[in-house]
C-alpha cells in the first residue's frame, strides 16, 4: 500500500505544481487558449489557484523529503480535495461539462491519498 500511496503522490505533486505554476506565472492571454474559463474570471482569481495548487503539490511531497510536519501531506491533500469540489462546481455551472470527470479523479485521488496517509500508511 505504501508504494502505491508514494505512486500516487509524486504524480498528484508533480501535476499540481506544474498546473500551479502555469496559472501563477502564464500571462493570461495564453492560459485562455488551453484554459478558456480563465477569460471569464479575474486574473487574481486565477493566480489565487495557481497559489493554492502550488502550495498544495507542495505539501503533498516536501514533508517527505525534509522529514518533517508529515501530518502537513495530509493537510495538503484533503485541500486539494477541496480545490477539486469547487473546480467540479465551477464547471457544472458554467456547463462545461468535459472538464468534471478530470475533477472527480484528482479529488478521488486525493482523498484516497489522505485517508491512506492518515490511516493505512503514515508517513
């Protein structure tokens, strides 16, 4: 169990820092292009997700390297969870319907991680 749950959290840190980075650092103009929902929202409201994405990826994984606050992996991934209801509602309201089931697996991903990390396999 504990590989998996490692498996899973590199990937889930690797892609919410990636994704964080690009609403964080992208200008806007070119995050509409891949992201089109980006255009209807402003841009402190994409940079405060980039925000929490990264700090979030983050969390997931450098309590492992620097051995210390592992409950802070924990933390990180029941946020992340988080993220992924709203972003789940967000594209429900606006009809975009495409982008929820990649919410619903990052949040099933996530949740798996932060009960596996509590419960099954602590740090």
């Amino acid at each position: 169990m504990n590989i998996a749950l490692w498996i899973i959290q590199v990937i889930l840190a690797l892609l919410f820092i990636m994704v964080g980075i690009m609403k964080l650092f992208m200008p806007i103009a070119g995050l509409q292009k891949s992201l089109p929902w980006v255009g209807d929202v402003t841009s402190i409201t994409v940079r405060y997700i980039g925000t929490c994405e990264l700090l979030g990826g983050l969390g997931l994984i450098l309590p492992a390297f620097i051995h210390s606050i592992s409950d802070l992996t924990i933390v990180a991934a029941f946020g992340l969870a988080l993220v992924m209801i709203y972003a789940g509602i967000f594209h429900f309201t606006r009809k975009e319907f495409s982008n929820i089931p990649v919410n619903v697996v990052l949040f099933a991903l996530t949740i798996f991680l932060a009960v596996g990390r509590l419960l099954l396999s602590p740090l």
